[in-house]
C-alpha cells in the first residue's frame, strides 16, 4: 500500500456551540421565503397553508 498524508481533524465552529440565534436563522431564510411566496401564487397560497396548519394544531 502506498503511505498516504494522515488526515486533518474537520474543523468545528469556533465560536459558539453550533447554534445559530433564532433571529439570524430567520433572516437567512427570509429571501428565499420571498422568493417562493412571488413564483407560487403569493399571499393567497401562504394564508390558506397558514389557516389550514393552524386547524391541525388547535385540535
């Protein structure tokens, strides 16, 4: 067998445990948000998937 380089230890995040703060979670999602809520259908499909799931949740 032909001696190979040992491999480097994946690095982690430096700061912090891994957690994003839930604030920054939702700005980075937002823009794609935006941009389904234009491509399919807009605000009409967003409320009736809103109002449907909020049925489920108050059974």
């Amino acid at each position: 067998m032909a001696h190979t380089a040992p491999r480097t230890a994946i690095r982690t995040r430096e700061r912090g445990e891994g957690r994003r703060h839930p604030l920054v979670a939702t700005l980075m999602a937002l823009p794609l948000a935006v941009l389904l809520l234009l491509v399919f259908d807009g605000w009409e499909t967003v409320t009736t998937q809103a109002s449907s799931v909020g049925e489920m949740l108050g059974r």
